[in-house]
C-alpha cells in the first residue's frame, strides 16, 4: 500500500491541527516577519529565537551560555553529533526504546551503540547503580522525555538528574540529551544550571517541530558544552551540513515560542488531552490498552492485549485498512526487539475530529479482525466506519 492510499495516519508525530487564534495571528503576519528577516542582521534573528525559546522552556541559563546553534531539524542535529563522535571514535550507550532513527543515524555513521534500558532511570536513588551496570559506550544517549513511553527519565527530578551527572562525571562519560519533547514538561527545573556546573562534556538537542503546527516549519537547537563547542573538528562538521536557517521561519517560530510562553502550551496539551480520551474511551473494550507515560507526550503508547498478535502483524493489517500505525518493535531497537512485540505507537497532535473518525476506524478494524482466529481481513469495513463517521 502506498502513502496515497493512508486513510488515517497515526504514524508520524508532526502536528496537524488548527493553530490557536493566537497562532493564527502570527501566520497572518507572515509578511511583516519576512520584511523583518530582510532588515535584521542574522545573528540578531537567531540569539532572539534562541532566547524565546529558552525563556518558553523557562531554561535561562541556556540562553545565557551562547553556545546554541540553530538546525533545520532534530535529525540534522543528530546527524550532526553523530559524526562528530565518528570522528573521535566514541561509542554509545542509547536508551531502549527510543525513535529508532536516533540509533540508526548513529550506526550509519560508523558509531557503536549498546543499548541501557529505560526502566534503568525509574527510581532516583537506583539511577547511579544502574547507569554503572548497563552502560558500556563513551557517551550516555538519553531521551526525556522519552518518545514513545512518555517516561521522563532523568528529568523526573533534580535528583534524578543529579544522580545522572554523579555517574556521568564519575565513569567520564560524554551525555547526549535529547529534549524534543522537554518543553511540554510543566515545572521543568533548570537543566542547563546543573550541565554547566558538572564540567561534563555534553551536548543537548531541542525541537519545535513536534510542538507547533506550523506545517513542519520549524527550527531545532544543539546546545553544546565549552569543551566541546570550542573543537573546531564539531564546528567544521556543523558548517559541512548547516549552512544556513531560513531567517524567515526562524523569525515566526520565535514568534510562536513567545506566545508558547504565554499560554504554557495550553493548546497542543488540550488537543492531546482530547484525543487521548478518545482513545481510552473507543478502544476499552479492545485488546488496545493505553500504557500511561509520565508526562503528557503527542503519544499514545498502546498495549496488544492478545496472544497471537504481534505489533508488527498489527501493523501489517491495519495497513491493509489504510490505518497506519507505528509498531513497537521498530523502537526496541537492541537486541531483543522481540520486548516491543505487544505494542504500537500512536501520534495524538492531530484534529481532534478527524482524530475521532480514525480511532473510530481503529475500532471497527479490530472488530472486523476476528483476532481469535486472525481471519483475513476486508476492506469495505474500514470504509464503511470512515462514511458512518463522517456523516
């Protein structure tokens, strides 16, 4: 089946939503910012997105550091440090599951990567003893909050965090964060205070694109600590693929981090609230069981409940429905991806109406399944439920 014939994506996390009329404001100004990236010198542009965005993440100390380089998007950033820890021959330990195109990234670029999993960041008091058994690489790769669990691993709290940097500063590890999803953390305590008073060698990686539906416009942030943003190896790398960020979007999405601060994302979480209802409400009399995260993510971690199915023949077959979904064991990246076999992953950030008509579909979907007996499946079903929606 190709992407034509996708009835109801769930498979990618970028918002397809209305903007809020605050959001909508700042579209319809899309030419007054455009004459403003005319007239502004870039690094003006860039140091006040940088600061909008930070002061939105309520991480002050972050913009203060100027060590902030601006991307085109969190894979470029990734593909960025990837080669870069290439080039000092650094290998990895990652964290388990996590959006497989973070270790594949890695692994294209000639990096080793082990896996350390998830459940090793649960408990604050355990988090030093467990890093030190399950983390061979150079480097400690994390996710927090992490995608597709929404655990927040080491931004659970201060101590957790510190725990985290007593391991790292202890075994002379380098630490990868990735906080694509961090900004949606409510109380989110001052991360980039605590990495610059360790003296660890680090590198964190923000995003915009998951957070605002600015139809993939967005601008993603690597921040890197003194030791190594001063290699010149790094900013050679950086320069080789970033050359430039259009002035223009990163003038609206410090236009959008403004609002963001204003409202503390009250619309992308009341949309996310809302169609994750809807999903706990169609789906509870299905073998679909939500598995609750830590924090709010545009997520739905979603158990199989049957003996017999796998996340990747679930996938297969609501494929067959042009439902498409994100299987778990695409994201148990390790050596056992065999543990991601009862799960799926479903993206939230998108209108709730047409939301409620895919979940709607999901649902007659595994009815029309028959999973006891995993018959064949038919079509027409998925078409019938989509018309019986929408009218």
């Amino acid at each position: 089946m190709s992407e034509k014939d996708i009835l109801f994506d769930f498979y990618y996390g970028y918002p397809t939503f209305a903007p809020s009329a605050a959001q909508r404001g700042i579209i319809q100004r899309a030419g007054e910012l455009w004459l403003e990236a005319e007239s502004l010198p870039r690094k003006q542009i860039e140091h006040e997105c940088v600061v909008a965005f930070f002061e939105m993440c309520r991480q002050r100390t972050a913009h203060n550091i100027n060590r902030c380089q601006l991307a085109i998007s969190a894979s470029m950033v990734e593909s960025v440090i990837a080669d870069y820890l290439a080039h000092k021959k650094w290998s990895v330990s990652l964290i388990t599951p996590c959006l497989d195109s973070i270790h594949d990234i890695l692994v294209r670029a000639g990096v080793h990567v082990s896996p350390i999993p998830e459940e090793c960041l649960q408990k604050p008091d355990a988090i030093y003893d467990q890093l030190s058994v399950h983390v061979t690489g150079d480097c400690l790769y994390l996710v927090a909050p992490n995608n597709p669990t929404g655990a927040i691993t080491c931004l659970r709290s201060e101590d957790a965090f510190r725990e985290m940097l007593r391991f790292a500063y202890k075994h002379n590890k380098t630490l990868i964060l990735d906080f694509c999803f961090a900004s949606l953390v409510k109380d989110r305590f001052d991360a980039y205070a605590m990495l610059e008073q360790s003296g660890i060698p680090y590198f964190t990686i923000e995003d915009t694109g998951k957070i605002f539906p600015a139809h993939n416009q967005k601008v993603s942030l690597m921040t890197s600590s003194a030791e190594l943003f001063s290699d010149p190896e790094l900013q050679r790398i950086y320069l080789e693929k970033i050359l430039w960020v259009s002035p223009v979007v990163t003038r609206i999405i410090t236009a959008f981090c403004m609002d963001a601060l204003q409202t503390e994302h009250q619309h992308i979480l009341a949309v996310v609230a809302k169609n994750l209802e809807c999903v706990i409400e169609q789906l509870a009399e299905t073998p679909l069981e939500i598995v609750p995260g830590d924090v709010d993510i545009p997520f739905a971690w979603l158990r199989i409940n049957h003996p017999h199915m796998t996340s990747a023949m679930m996938q297969e077959k609501l494929l067959a429905y042009g439902i498409k979904v994100w299987s778990g064991n695409q994201l148990y990246w390790g050596d056992t991806p065999e543990e991601g076999d009862n799960y799926i992953r479903i993206a939230l950030s998108r209108d709730p109406d047409a939301f409620a008509q895919g979940v709607h579909a999901l649902k007659a979907a595994l009815s029309d399944m028959q999973l006891d007996s995993c018959k064949p499946l038919r079509l027409p079903v998925i078409q019938k439920a989509a018309q019986l929606t929408a009218s």
